[in-house]
C-alpha cells in the first residue's frame, strides 16, 4: 500500500498494481510505467507517496543522479504543487517539481502561471508514432528509413525475426551480450542503462504484455527490442538494441516491431524522451511523430 504524504516508502515489485491504479487514468506517460520506474531505479532510491489521491513520486534524475518530486494525478493540483515545492530545496531534494504530465495541470495552467513558474520541457516530451506509417515506411517522409532498412534486407542473408523470450535465461544472456557489442560500437560505457536492462531480464516473469522481437543471423541475435502493451491505443517502445555493423538494422527492427504490436491492434507507439540528446533527438524526430506527450517544470516565482 502507497502511504499518505508526508510518509513515503521505497518502490518494490509488489507496487505495481497500485501504481497502475493510478496510470490506467492517464495516457502512457512513460516515466510513470511501472516497468520504466522499476528497471531504471538502479540506485533503488526512488520512494512513493499519496497527496490528495495524487501518486506523489521521489525520481533520481536520469542523468544526473539528483533527486525531485514529481506527481502524477488531478485533485488539489494548486496545493500539491504549493506543498511539494515547500518540501523541495532540502535533503538533497531539487528545489523545482520535474515531469510533471500535461494533463495534470492543464485545466488550471493559467491559474498555475499566475503563482508559479510553470515551463515546458522538450527534452522530456514523449513521442507517439504511427504503428501503420512506421511498419509501411510509405511516402517521403520516410525515405531515408525506407532505403536504410531495404538496404539490411538487401545485404544481410539468412536472417530471421522472431520473438525473443527475455524470461528463458539463454535468450537473456543473449540479450546482454547484445547490449555489449552496442555499448562497444559507442566507445562508451551506459551503467545505468546497462543495470535497467538487466533488472528487466530478472524481473520480466513480473510483467504481462511485452512484446519482445529480435532479429537472428544464424542464430546469432543481432538486433532486439522490447515493448509493453499498455491498452490497445498505445504500447511503449522500453529498449532496443543492435549491432551497428549491420547498416539499416535500426530501421529495419522498428518495422518489425511495428508489424508486430499492429498484430496485436496496438496503434501507437510511445518512444519515450530524448533527454536533450542531439542524436537521440534527431533518431525519434526522424521517427515522425504524429504527437507528443508534453511535461513540464514548476518552481516557485
């Protein structure tokens, strides 16, 4: 059980169903995915709390490792904001509210802009695309994909798509071995990535509605991603991961996985944020989102 504010408690397994008590209200915004906070709570740090009925959250940045508040809910908006905000700034708190969902403040914006500084934040905007457009890959917009992942089908022999049981222990050392060969072709260790990934390949029996495609040159996994189908609208897009010496892999495995979550009747897919990260950025813009799911930062005037 979630305990009232100001009490907080740290985030378990067991969690998930009350946390999605509270998303399913929600489009699928990802940092509150229980699987999202679950994997990249790699310090085990983050902590929950009920405000109001609102899903109070203590988040370590992503990046750099500091703390804030951020909430996730509709009832007394002014107040939560008024009490967290009074709560932040101490015990290694940041002082300013962070990811906080469009839709949690957007009826009272303006009343919110009169009392607080209430900005955007782009590099924390989740992009949602079309499964139909991604897995056909037609027209213009899509002509550079089109070519790159013609390309893989054109000069890689003998591969094969397939589902990848990240909960069989062999395909999940594959999964990890994959991750390496990725980090390498970057020149760059990702620890927090890396732990994330493993948490989700111990944890993977926890989680209903993955959908976990790969992508086989004699047997060896070349490319994989995994998502979660979260309603039949929309699935988020978790990881995905493969080797760059084999051009038009990306490419081509987003179509893959697009084809798959379609048979399904997923129609879109929630690829996350950028992070302010100049390639990341370029990669999902080039992915065409039709939309996005906005998020803001909120401190005191």
């Amino acid at each position: 059980m979630i305990p009232n504010f100001p009490t907080f408690k740290k985030l378990e397994l067991s969690d998930k169903a009350d946390i999605q008590a509270f998303t399913f209200k929600f489009p699928s915004y990802s940092d509150f995915n229980f699987l999202s906070m679950w994997t990249y709570n790699v310090s085990n740090m983050i902590e929950i709390s009920n405000l109001f009925g609102n899903l109070v959250v203590k988040f370590q940045d992503y990046q750099s490792d500091n703390f804030f508040y951020s909430f996730l809910g509709f009832c007394n908006i002014v107040e939560t904001i008024d009490i967290l905000l009074d709560k932040s700034g101490s015990n290694g708190i940041e002082n300013y509210l962070s990811l906080i969902p469009e839709d949690c403040v957007n009826k009272q914006l303006s009343e919110l802009t009169q009392q607080f500084n209430v900005c955007e934040n782009r590099d924390d905007f989740d992009y949602i695309c079309s499964l139909s457009e991604l897995s056909r890959l037609d027209g213009s917009k899509y002509h550079n994909w089109r070519n790159l992942a013609n390309r893989f089908t054109r000069d890689t022999k003998n591969y094969q798509v397939d589902v990848v049981d990240i909960t069989n222990s062999k395909a999940a050392i594959r999964v990890e071995s994959l991750f390496e060969i990725w980090e390498e072709s970057r020149h760059k260790k990702l620890l927090h990535e890396s732990i994330a990934i493993k948490r989700l390949l111990q944890d993977a029996k926890s989680f209903n509605n993955l959908v976990s495609t790969g992508i086989y040159v004699e047997s060896e996994l070349i490319a994989w991603g995994v998502c979660e189908i979260i309603n039949k609208e929309c699935a988020i897009g978790h990881y995905r991961k493969a080797d760059a010496k084999y051009p038009g892999i990306f490419q081509f495995l987003e179509q893959q996985i697009a084809l798959n979550l379609i048979n399904y009747g997923v129609e879109y897919l929630n690829f996350e944020q950028d992070f302010g990260i100049p390639g990341l950025r370029h990669y999902k813009e080039s992915l065409r989102p039709v939309s996005f799911l906005k998020k803001y930062t909120i401190s005191k005037k």
